[in-house]
C-alpha cells in the first residue's frame, strides 16, 4: 500500500467513525484473560475480561496488551474485525523487551556488547517470535540513560552514556522494525520513556526528575533522537514529573520536541495509567480533565489498566475542553500505523507457523552469540582464566542463582520456556562432561525476594521459598564442597525479581549472604572466579581485591550456561565493556565518565574524605583473554574548520596467543569554549576480533555532528573554536592520546 493510499483509507474510515469510537481508537486495554483471577483485588477492567470483550464489541478498542497466545489473539481480533461494521482490527502490544520465547541477554547486557550489528540481530529474533504469535508492536527500546544503579530499570537500557545509547538505540529499532514499519516479521518499535526517567530523584523509580536544559539535551534525549531517526513509529511516555511538569501531560515534550522539532509521524502512547496519573500528580482536576490535556499535549493513545480516562474524550469534546480535529489527528495517526503494518490485509495469525518459528534453533544460536559477547571479564589476576579443562579434576559450582532457570532470565520476559533455559550449573556440567567432576551447592537460600510485583503473577515467575532450608549448615557444605575443589566457581548477584521495574535499591551490596559464602570459599585457598548475575553495579570492593577472576555475566537468557561454560573453558574470549562507571559504593552514585572539571581537579579524585571517588571499574572497562597494544594514534590534518571532518586512525595489536575481541573507543575533549565541557565524552567506538599477534588499523571520523553540544545559554546547538584532545584505547582511562583543532573559516 502506497503512503497515498494509506492516508486516504484512514479518513475514509475516520469520516465513518462516531466520537465514542474515536476515543476508543485512542485506548489501550490491558487484557489478561484468566490470568486476571490471579489479579483480583488490583481492580478495573483488567480483572474482568468479559468487560474489555464488551468494548471490543462496540469497536471502542484500539489496542490490548498483555495477550501472547496466538489463538486467543485471533478470537479477540475476530471479534473487533468481524463483530463490527467498521472492522477495524486491534493492534496487539506487548513487552517484547529481550525477547519473547528466545529469551536473550538483558538489554544492559546487549548494550556491553558494544556490538551494533548483533543487538541488531537479537531484537529481530525478538519481532520475529513476537509477530508470529500475532503481536505487532513492542514496548521497546528502553532508552533512557541511567546514571544511578538504585534505579532498577538500569538492566532495560544501555547505561549512563548517551553516544552508545543512541548506537544502541538504533541498532534495537533497526531490529525491531527492519527498514520501515510494515516490514514483514518485525514489528512496530517504541523507544521510551520520553524523558528523563531514568533522573528520577534517588534512584526510586517514578519519583520526579529534574534534568536541566543541558543534560536534557545532551544526555538525556540523544538516544531518543537516534530511535526516531531510524524510523520508530510509535514512543511511549513517561511516569513521572520532569522539571515539576508530569512527563504525559508535558506539551512541550510530545508537540514542540517530539512532533515540530524531530518531525516525528508516528503516534505516542502513554505509559500504564499515566493519563490517569495527571490527577494523582495534581494537574489534572478530575479524570475527563486528564484526558483532554493529555490528548492535548500530544499523547495520542492512553494505555489504561482499568477504568480509561480516554473513555471520557467525548464528553471533553462536547464540552469544549478538546476539539474533535485534535482527536482526529490521534485516531488518523494510530489507524495509518495499523495500515502500514498490514493488519487490514492480514488482521490474524497462523497458529501452526507460530509454533515453528518460536522453535527455531537459528534464534537459540543468536540468544548464545548475544550471552558469550556481552560478558565482561572484570578481573583476571595471573590468568586464572580460561580454566585448563584437561587439568581440573573437580569443579565446586556455588550459589543458588547458578542453579536457577528463571533467574537465568533475568526480569522483564514471560512467555519463556524454563524447560530449554540452560543454567550456569548445567552448562559447566554438559562442558565438562567426562573430564572433571562437577559438583554444586547452593550456600544460600535459594529464592529471595525483591519487590513484589504485577509480573510475580506470571505463570514460573514467582519465586518459591524452599522448606527446610538449614542456612548456616548449607553455607558450611558449599565451603566444604569448595576445599576439595581444584577450583571453585562462585555464582552471587542479584535475583531475577530484585531489579527491573519498581525495584530500587538503597543498596549495592550482594543481597543476603552472598559476601559471606564468597569470603569463606575464598578463604579455603581454592582458586576463586566469581560470576556476578545483575542488571546494574553491586559492591565488589571485597571481590575485586581478592577475587583472582570475575566475570560478569548479567542475566544471560536462554542459552546463558551454555554461553557461560564456552566462556570459561576459553571455547570463547570475553570482549565486552562495561556500558556504566561502576561505583566502589552506593555513596558514591549518580557517578559517570563525562563530568566536568572544576575547582582543584588535582584532588578530583579525593572529593569523599571517607572513601576514594575514583570508580571501582571506569566506564568502557572489559579484559579479554589476550592483552592489547595501541600506537600509532594519527589525525589527518592539526586544524579543521567548524563544518569539517578530522579522520583518526590507530593501530591495534592483539599481543596474546589466541583470538580475541577488543573495544577500541575514542573519547573527545573540547578545551575551552563558551560552555565547559566533559573532561571525556565517548565519540566513536568498534569492536574488533583479533588473532594471535594480528594488528589493525581502526579508523573513526569527527565531523560537527560529534564536536557540537546544546548550549543552555544560547538555548542551541553550538560549534565552539577550540582545540580538542583525542583519546583512544580500552576504557575510559584510555592514555593514548592527540590533538587537533576547530579554527575559524
Ligand atoms: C509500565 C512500564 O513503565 C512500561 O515500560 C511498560 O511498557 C508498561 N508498564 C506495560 O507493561
């Protein structure tokens, strides 16, 4: 279908649809169908299923979420395209955050591939499952920057700096979507939330954020900008109050922003319940209030568990709180997205092809590649690392997280299948097999209990406390197991249901014992590698100065042991790069690589007088199995003007016996200007695999799209004369460095 006729098929359709209609075009339900009994007591529609089915029938549903079976997708949709005369059909939405049935690594964990190219892959994996059972849209990417790991949706986005996000950005919408909306086994990408969500005050997830005019602009909103540049059709907003204003009311967000400054054409919904917020947050008087400011201000969809405020928009229009071309506009945007996707060509789903493709074992392959190539070896002390199979007789697995399927998983997915999730345990036992003798115990008891939530609901989600768990006699028998060891391998982190949504964290430290079980083990002299599962920083300050190996392996999906075990046993070399600064205490937070210099930077370092304000491990940071050289750092020319491009090129020496992988990232310093600038920003990166004595020349370019910054004086973007120095090298720290300059014409 051409863009033409989409257009006039939508107002050919608009022009037939009465005003209760439109709203209902405009509203998002949330369809739990028996599962809702599990929900009773959260109240609203969503426990009575029967309800969202009345309004199907009235064609006053644009969208439900939460429905992932195939079959049941086609009854609803049945219903809305054959039950009415309109026949318009919904548009199912769901979380596909790293996956559906493939559960892949964490999007934390993609993010410290620093592999664009394979995060690409990974969500197309993703729309792919996900369009097969009938879906056709994902609330995803998250891509907002987070800097404070108390916020626990740190693990759903790409970390604190907003270079990688936007690459990361996206690569995720380029795999969602493919090369446009409507592209055949993908499905409609919606980066959110917009914005500044990740600022919430303390980490505490929905708490308001204050972000000013220039971390907005240049941290904040980069990421957002790349996700719509690579076409995303819809964005969702945001829980809470950004600069005293809530993010779904916010029309300088969603209209001059998102709509006249980006030029965005897609259509926006809110996040769950957020239109109904207005009035918790005090802007909104009552409910119809709500709707007409959020319509208003630019939301065009209202995701709504229970009783929608969007439900009220006809009687705002009569009113004369909003005008029906506003709605109009909504309703054109939504039904052109259903268009462009297909859904009047082909509103149903083959349920025997779904079947199929969620068993594809190419998917389980990528899900692999994405857990061997995020993992970040942290420490290496006199390589203990890859462990020598043929040496090793035993082998002490410890931890109970070693030992989990769920936890594997991490947060955020829930039509996995635990039956093919391989844990850490099984992947050791499988690779060693018939050499060394494997054994395990967990230490520590093994469920433990973040935030309650929505999603403890899901069928294999919620965890079970074990009976006649002896907490000090099991400790005492890892530790036991671990001295008659050639070496022990020591699983601690956090659990699945401990980080993601409304799940801050005051704390960084290992959850419950876990410090304790590590020291012991430590303490028996066996050779210790510690894995560490998580989704953000946890307090390594023990680990990392007596630790010998750590490998963090964040929750590493479906095929994670199997990953894990290659990586181990060197089958693989790790090569990823942490994507945040990790702090040495949670005092110490938010804390990232791009501050600024001010006042005696000689004692930057020094600013606590209690603890040091360095980082445990600085942004970037990741060791392989082989150690790398750079020289050679060039620029072409010493001085371009504000609209030209300086080529840099450095030479990369893999100066180990084996193949690996490498980072090599190029940080940016603007010397002086009409704003202070980072002491670094990250400007380029790429990850390169390398043999045994290999050399590469790695070559980035900067151009005025990489020197400028939004200047909060001039309210603009600006190119400064100035000189700038150039870093290349392996994190953050990197020494290596040259300069050029930005003169005038
Ligand atoms: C609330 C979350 O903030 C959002 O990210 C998610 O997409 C919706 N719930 C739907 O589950």
């Amino acid at each position: 279908m051409t863009e033409a006729a989409i257009r006039a098929r939508a107002e050919e359709l608009l022009a037939q649809m009465t005003v209760a209609e439109k709203a209902g075009q405009l509203t998002q339900y949330f369809y739990f169908g028996a599962l809702a009994e599990t929900q009773a007591g959260v109240g609203g529609l969503e426990s009575d299923p029967s309800a969202v089915e009345k309004v199907l029938g009235r064609g006053e549903v644009g969208s439900l979420l939460f429905v992932t079976d195939p079959a049941q997708i086609n009854g609803l949709q049945r219903r809305a395209v054959d039950g009415h005369r309109l026949g318009i059909p919904v548009l199912f939405g769901f979380d596909v955050i790293h996956g559906l049935r493939t559960i892949l690594p964490v999007p934390i964990a993609m993010a410290a591939s620093w592999d664009t190219d394979l995060i690409e892959r990974g969500q197309a994996v993703a729309a792919r499952e996900a369009r097969a059972v009938g879906l056709h849209w994902t609330f995803a990417p998250m891509v907002d920057i987070a800097r404070d790991p108390r916020w626990g949706r740190m693990v759903e986005g790409a970390g604190e700096d907003p270079f990688l996000g936007a690459q990361v950005a996206r690569a995720q919408v380029r795999g969602f979507q493919g090369e446009a909306v409507g592209t055949p086994e993908r499905v409609l990408a919606g980066p959110k939330h917009l914005a500044g969500y990740g600022a919430a005050l303390g980490g505490r997830d929905y708490d308001e954020a204050d972000v000013s005019d220039s971390a907005l602009w240049n941290v904040y909103l980069p990421p957002f900008a790349a996700a719509l540049a690579a076409g995303a059709g819809n964005v969702m907003t945001a829980y809470m109050d950004l600069n005293g204003i809530p993010a779904t009311g916010n029309r300088w967000l969603f209209t001059e922003v998102l709509r006249e400054t980006w030029g965005f054409e897609g259509f926006v919904v809110s996040d769950a319940n957020a239109v109904r917020n207005l009035v918790t947050h005090g802007f909104a008087r009552d409910l119809t209030d709500a709707g007409a400011r959020a319509l208003q201000s630019g939301v065009d969809m209202e995701m709504a568990i229970g009783d929608p405020a969007y439900a009220r928009l006809p009687e705002a229009v009569e009113q004369g709180a909003v005008d029906e071309r506003t709605l109009d506009a909504g309703v054109r945007r939504v039904l052109e997205a259903k268009l462009r996707l297909g859904l009047f060509d082909a509103p149903y789903v083959d349920e025997d092809r779904a079947r199929e493709i969620l068993g594809d074992p190419a998917h389980r392959d990528v899900a692999r590649i994405g857990a061997e190539r995020s993992a970040v070896l942290l420490r290496n002390e006199g390589d203990l690392l890859p462990l020598d199979a043929g040496t090793l007789d035993s082998i002490a697995v410890i931890g109970p997280l070693a030992d989990s399927r769920r936890d594997t998983l991490g947060p955020w997915c829930f039509d996995f299948d635990l039956d093919e999730t391989v844990t850490v345990l099984e992947g050791i036992r499988r690779h060693a097999d018939g050499t060394a003798d494997v054994r395990y115990a967990p230490g520590v008891r093994p469920a433990q209990r973040g935030t309650p939530s929505l999603f403890d609901m899901w069928p294999g989600n919620a965890p079970e406390d074990p009976e006649g768990f002896d907490d000090d006699a099991e400790l005492a028998r890892a530790v036991d197991l671990a001295r008659d060891a050639d070496v022990a391998v020591v699983l601690a982190g956090e659990w699945q249901n401990m980080i993601g949504e409304n799940a801050s964290r005051s704390s960084l430290e290992l959850p419950g014992r876990q410090l304790e079980l590590l020291q012991a083990v430590a303490a028996t002299g066996t050779p210790v590698v510690l894995l560490v599962m998580n989704g953000r920083p946890l307090d390594l300050r023990w680990a990392a100065e007596h630790v010998p190996a750590i490998l963090d392996i964040w929750y590493p999906g479906t095929q994670g042991g199997t990953a894990v075990a290659n990586l181990l046993f060197g089958d693989v070399a790790p090569g990823g790069k942490l994507p945040f600064t990790w702090p040495r205490t949670v005092g110490q937070v938010p804390m990232v690589a791009s501050h600024t210099r001010s006042h005696e930077p000689e004692n930057q370092h020094a600013r606590y007088w209690d603890e040091e304000s360095t980082p445990l491990f600085p942004f970037g940071h990741g060791l392989s199995y082989a150690p790398f050289r750079y020289a050679g750092l060039a620029v072409d020319r010493d001085a371009i003007t504000p609209d030209g491009t300086i080529n840099v090129s450095v030479e990369v020496t893999n100066a180990g016996g084996r193949q690996a992988d490498e980072v090599v990232q190029l940080y940016l310093h603007q010397r002086h200007g009409t704003a202070s600038r980072p002491v670094r920003e990250l400007k380029g990166f790429e990850r390169v695999s390398l043999g045994a004595g290999e050399t590469r020349t790695v070559r980035f370019s900067l151009g005025p799209a990489e020197l400028r910054y939004w200047n909060a004086a001039a309210r603009d973007w600006v190119n400064d004369l100035s000189p700038f120095d150039v870093w290349v090298g392996g994190d953050a720290t990197a020494g290596l460095s040259t300069s050029f300059e930005v003169t005038g014409a």
